[in-house]
C-alpha cells in the first residue's frame, strides 16, 4: 500500500501533499482562507529525496499556515511526519 495524497486541516488554512507514483517530485499546496496581507496560496516542489532538516523547515511554514499561530516543536512534528511519507 502507498499513500499517494493527504489532505491536512487547520483552522486557519489546509494543505495537500502529494506524490504521483514514479515521480521524483513531492508537491505541497497549503490554502489560507483568510489571507489578509499573506499570499492565500503557496506551492512547493520538492525533491523526493529531500534532507530531513529542509523538509521541517517547510512543515514549519505550513504549519503556521495552517493553524494561524506559529506553533510548538510537537505541533510542526505532527505535519512534519506526515511530510516524510512521501520521501524516498
């Protein structure tokens, strides 16, 4: 089994990660509903085989997106883990 999409809600935004099967590539779309002065939609491509520690700092980003606030290290941790699914 492989997971391929997830789909991730906070109450201030959501996101998408995603990784065609074969594909060298995972794609992050986070969506805030209420931008105000932030861009209401960000986009990464991502290596597959992207460091660990690149990768939490984009699940920091997303996270605050998310969620509205910036968060605790447990709080990042949470779309941290489902991020490294898609890795190679």
């Amino acid at each position: 089994m492989r997971t391929t999409r997830i789909e991730l809600e906070g109450d201030h935004g959501s996101v998408a990660i995603e990784r065609q099967p074969g594909s060298a590539t995972i794609r992050i779309d986070s969506i805030i509903r209420d931008p105000g002065k932030e861009k209401a939609w960000m986009t990464w491509q991502l290596p597959a085989r992207i460091e660990d520690e690149e990768l939490f700092k984009v699940a920091q980003i997303v996270q605050r997106r998310c969620d509205g606030t910036t968060g605790t290290n447990s709080m990042v941790h949470d779309y941290f883990r489902e991020m490294q699914r898609f890795q190679s």
